[in-house]
C-alpha cells in the first residue's frame, strides 16, 4: 500500500501524536476490523478499572487480528476508539494514550467518548481500517 500522510501547516498542531488524513494511492484491499475489546482468550474483560491495561488488551487483540489478515500496525489507515465517559480523563494525554496511537504510524484517528460500551467493565473499544 501507498500512503501520504497530508500535511496541514495552518492547522492547530494535534494533541496527541495521529495525522489530520491521508491518501491512499495504491493498495490491494482493504480490511475492515470490527471493534476490537479488552477481552482475553476466555472472553473476560481484563484489567477492569484500568484504561492502561485495557489499552494493552486492546493493542494486542487489534495485532492479532491484523496480522491474521495478513497486515501489519503500518498498514493502518483509519482508526475508531471509544472511550467511556468515566475513563476518558484518564485516557486523554495519559502515557495509555500515547502507546496506543504511538503503535501506529500516524493514523488518521477519531477518538469518541461514549456513555457505556457493550459489557460492563469495558472501558475502551477500537476498530479500524487497514489497506494491504
């Protein structure tokens, strides 16, 4: 896949490390990955109460099913996380924060803040879109 990053000099410089957009000028196919939760293998949310050990979760789940597809973190070429409400303060600039979107180079990134997610517990869902 070809990619550049588009650079917007008169934009306020973002506040965590993702890219305002990009093109997408050759590539394969796409793969679309549903969103992706801090569950381990037995489907237990892990880490409950901690958006950095959620992220993590999170993180490596993502790897899997990337790399089952055949991609890689590099092949990114959107990303979607939800964060809850009462997790967020603790998100936003948190070193959570900055492993997660540091794991990828320079997405294009929405982050949503959410009232609940679909299990009790969870406090951070992503899904993303990658090109191979």
């Amino acid at each position: 896949m070809e990619k550049e990053i588009i650079k917007t000099p008169t934009l306020a410089r973002a506040y965590a490390p993702y890219s305002p957009g990009c093109i997408v000028k050759k590539f394969g196919s796409l793969i679309f990955i549903s969103g992706v939760v801090p569950n381990d293998v037995d489907g237990n949310i892990v880490c409950k109460g901690d958006i950095a050990g959620q992220v993590r979760q999170v993180l490596h789940n993502l790897r899997v099913t990337v790399e089952a597809a055949g991609a890689t973190f590099d092949d990114v070429i959107k990303l979607t996380t939800f964060v809850t409400a009462n997790a967020m303060k603790d998100y936003v600039g948190s070193a959570a924060c900055e492993e997660y979107l540091t794991s990828f180079p320079t997405p294009c990134e929405s982050l949503v803040g959410v009232a609940s997610l679909a299990n009790e517990g969870q406090l951070i869902e992503v899904e993303g879109i990658f090109g191979i």
